[in-house]
C-alpha cells in the first residue's frame, strides 16, 4: 500500500476522497486528538462524530462518556503497599475457597473498599464503582476455581490499586468534563461525540488523522493529516471533515453497487 502524506487543507481533504473512489471504493480513517489536560483520545470511527443540541445532549453528559478523556488523563500507578496487602489477602481467599472463589468479584469488593476510603466528595460513590466494574472487568480472568491464584490476583490487584491511585483525580475529571458538556449542549453548536464519547472541543489543541481509502484494481492509498496548532475550531472540524468524507465514499459506493 503506498502511503502518501498531505499537507492539505480540510477542504480539500473532504474532497480528496470522492476522487479516488470506484464501485468498490473503501475508505476508513482514525484520529487521535490531544487535549490540555495531557489526555490523548483516539476515536477509531471519525465517522460517528457528529453535534448534539439541547436535551438529547444533555442526557449524555454521563461519566461513561468520559472515559475516553479520563481514562488518558489519570495515570497514577498503583502503590506498592495497596498491592501487596490486596494479593496476600486475595491469595489466602483463592487457595481456601477455590470453588466459589471469583477474581473480578474480590477485586470489585477490594476496590470499591479501598476507593471509598481514598475518596472524598459527592461523586465518589457512583465514580469509584464505575472505576472499580471498569478495572475489574478489564485486569481479571473470570476463572472460578482457578488453581493459578498467584496470576489472578497479581492482575486483579493491579486494577483495584489503579482506581485507588487515581480516584481523585477521575472524580475531578468527570467533574469538569460534566460542566464542559452540560455547557456546550447549551450553545447552538452543541456538544460533539465521537464514539460515543464526549470531545470537549475547547480542549482540544490539535488532532493527527489517518484516513485510508481501497478501492478495486490498484487504486490503493492512505494520508496522514495534522491541521495547524491554531486552536480547537481547527480539530472539531478537521473531525467533521473526516466524517464526511467518509460518508460520501460510502454513499456514492450504494450508489453504484
């Protein structure tokens, strides 16, 4: 696949796209955004980005749409001293009730313990057992009677000192992430989701694109693109840009079939 960088206008990068596509043209792209914070977000369907206004918008100002941002702006390790009391005591309970024994249940248990006791404010509770499922899910094999409890606990410790070690800082995240949502669906743009997600757009300082378009025969090529460093209006709409460029291969390639 030959692999060509251009430094392009989003105007013309919309209309790259169509030129390219056959009957069969493809096209797909990424992006992975920065924002102030320090958070690095990857949206791996730009397509799905699109504004959302009023109501419909509040609604989704939820702390699951945060994660994306959250997620990447967090990044305390786990203390020693929380691993280590975790896995001993997870160790203990595995080898005398391997049975009825669960992994993810102890470390959702051990976390939310530990997470409360880490945490202060209004927002702990429901933050620290989204943190918690979320860790939990993620670090633990779900093995009832597993015999390998050194393994099992050592990854789910991992998760459940990793929420304790960052709860604040989510707490505080979330927090600020609500308000920048609940704001933007006030305003006429409204709020942008990606994924999903919630993209504070006036956070973002710059957003790198990789889009990738097949097409049959040999009419095959890929373009990285990063708009200029001059603010958030750039990667909102370098976004957009992406979305519908994608959308008019799609189309034009209903079109045709």
């Amino acid at each position: 696949m030959k692999r060509i960088l251009f430094p392009i206008a989003l105007g013309a990068l919309a209309l790259a796209v169509p030129l390219l596509s056959t009957q069969d043209a493809r096209a797909s792209a990424t992006a992975t955004c920065k924002t102030n914070s320090g958070a690095v977000i990857t949206i791996n369907d730009p397509n799905t980005c699109h504004f959302e206004t009023s109501a419909t918008c509040t609604q989704q100002c939820t702390p699951a749409n945060f994660d994306a941002t959250c997620s990447t702006s967090c990044t305390g390790s786990a203390a020693a001293t929380c691993t280590n009391s975790c896995e001993t005591s997870c160790n203990v309970e595995c080898t005398t009730k391997p049975a009825t024994f669960t992994c993810k249940d102890y470390c959702q248990t051990d976390c939310e313990a530990g997470c409360m006791a880490s945490c202060t404010g209004d927002g702990c509770s429901s933050e620290c057992s989204a943190s918690c499922d979320t860790q939990c899910t993620q670090k633990c094999q779900v093995h009832p009677g597993s015999t390998d409890c050194t393994t099992s606990c050592h990854d789910c410790c991992d998760g459940s000192c990793t929420v304790q070690a960052n709860i604040m800082c989510d707490v505080s995240c979330v927090s600020t992430q609500q308000s920048s949502c609940t704001t933007s669906c006030g305003t006429s743009q409204g709020g942008l989701f990606c994924d999903g997600q919630f993209i504070d757009v006036g956070a973002v300082t710059d957003c790198n694109f990789e889009i990738s378009v097949t097409a049959k025969g040999n009419i095959s090529t890929s373009c990285a693109y990063t708009p200029p460093n001059n603010g958030s209006g750039a990667a909102a709409a370098g976004l957009v840009a992406v979305a519908a460029a994608g959308l008019v291969v799609a189309r034009r390639r209903r079109r045709t079939i």
